[in-house]
C-alpha cells in the first residue's frame, strides 16, 4: 500500500503555500491537539471527553483564556500600577495668621528645627516692629518705672550723685539701680506673659509674639525675655557691655530682627497695625 499522502482536492491550498492565511482557533477555545505538554512538546494524547477518566484540559472543550490582569499561577501579582499607601498628604494647619508648609511661612512649625522657610521666612507672620518703635517703647518703659522708683528711693536712703566716687555715695547708687531692675524686671515679665506688650508697646503699636506660632508669650517665655534683658546688668561694667550688644542685635540680625533677649525666648516683635506688611527701619 502506497505511504503518499493525499493531495489536496480542487480549490484547496498545499500544505506548504507560504500564503496560506492561518486558521482562526475556535471559538470555544484552544483547537484540539494543540495545548502543549508540560515539556513543550505537543499534546497529541489527550483525553476525549468520552474517554475513561474524563475530564481532559485538551480538544475542543478546553477552558477559555484567564481574563487580564490575572496573576500567573503560584506567582505574586506585579507591583506596578498600584496605588501608594496613603494617599496625598492633607493639606498643613498654619499657624493663625495664615502660613503654612507650603508658604515657608515661620508660623507652620518650629524654624528652630531646622532651616528658614523655602521662599520667604516672613511669610504668613505680621509686618516687623519697626525698630525705632521699639526704641521709644523702650524709653517710654524706662520713664514708667523709673522715675517712681528713683523718687521712692531717694525719700528712702537720701539723695543720689551718680557722678560721684565716694564710697557711701557709690553704695547708694547700686541700691537704687538694683531696685529699680528687679522692679524693671517684674514689670516686663507681668506684662509680657499675661499680654505680650508692656506700656510703651501698647503706646507704640508693638508686640512681643512667640516666633513659631505667633501667639502671646504666656509664662517661662516672657520672663526669659525679661531676665536676659534686666539681669545681666547687675554684673558691674560686663553687665552693661552686654546690654549694649543685646540691644544692638537687632540692628544686623536676619530676617526676624531678633536681640539676644528675643532668641533666648524664641520670641520676635512685630506690629499690631493691620495692612500689608513694609521692611523695617
């Protein structure tokens, strides 16, 4: 018996047509013969379906192609196209007078954590006191508390040449001035812990605010400020160089216009006055 195949019928392609169009698979799935063995090899022995021990994955009644997106068998689904825990982060609380992270505004948080704002440090506070206000509030302070307490105390221990070297005259001169700081002191300290402005700062349009939020100085903050202010002076001839450069400070310190006294507080001085806010003199 002859081994040749058959040819082909009329109006059939050859087998080996290099233009033959490839057959569609079925519909209804994989065509039969055709799902691979587990070594690659073809599946030619597969089970029909009415064969004993149904249930073969091959022939015409194989199972349709998992849906996409469908993680491989005993395999991880990919990481990509996963959203990131969390979402976007909420916007940040500024502090009341409207900075935020966002501005760079000081009022956002602690800028003593780290550095200034990322634009304008000044940003989201109140305009800066002028420093020639502060000035005048300072002298206006000076004549509240003064002058009262050099008259008291003159009544007390007697007149009071402050230009002279005697020795009875000299201990009269520290009485006074030692009573008439610690008045000073308590003074400022009240003032600024319960209000954040003393009487010159009232009458000037200032007021002394905590540098991370803005708010008032209430307790230990308001009497470091004081103290680092009044106390030094005690100490003859160093209290008062000291004193000088800690009023001074402000003069050169940027941005916030600080003294000595105002960054051992944390503290800054800025207006009351409402309106857009101007560089400092």
């Amino acid at each position: 018996m002859s081994t040749d195949q058959p040819r082909p019928g009329p109006g059939e392609p050859p087998e080996n047509d290099p233009f033959q169009k490839p057959q569609e698979p079925p519909a209804g799935g994989a065509p039969r013969n055709s799902a691979p063995r587990e070594n690659g090899s073809p599946h030619n022995n597969a089970p029909h379906s009415g064969d004993s021990g149904g249930g073969g994955t091959g022939g015409e009644g194989g199972a349709p192609p998992p849906p996409e997106g469908t993680p491989p068998p005993g395999g991880t689904p990919p990481s990509w196209g996963t959203p990131p825990p969390g979402g976007p982060p909420p916007p940040g609380a500024g502090g009341p007078y409207g900075g935020g992270p966002a501005g760079g505004g000081p009022y956002a948080g602690d800028p003593y954590g780290g550095q200034y704002g990322v634009a304008d440090p000044l940003a989201g506070m109140p305009p800066l006191a002028n420093r020639g206000r502060r000035l005048v509030a300072r002298i206006i302070d000076a004549i509240i508390v003064g002058v009262p307490v050099w008259l008291i105390m003159t009544a007390i221990v007697g007149g009071v040449d402050f230009f002279s070297t005697d020795g009875e005259m000299a201990g009269r001169q520290s009485t006074i001035s030692g009573v008439t700081l610690l008045v000073y002191l308590i003074y400022e300290g009240l003032m600024l812990s319960s209000r954040g402005q003393t009487v010159g700062k009232m009458a000037m349009k200032i007021r002394v605010a905590m540098l991370a939020d803005g708010s008032i100085p209430h307790g230990q903050p308001g009497w470091v400020r004081a103290a680092v202010y009044s106390l030094p002076e005690i100490v003859p001839c160093c209290g008062f160089i000291f004193w000088l450069i800690n009023v001074l400070w402000c003069t050169w310190d940027k941005p916030y216009q600080q003294c000595l006294h105002d960054k051992a507080a944390k503290t800054v001085v800025v207006s009351t006055e409402t309106g857009p806010r101007t560089g400092s003199a």
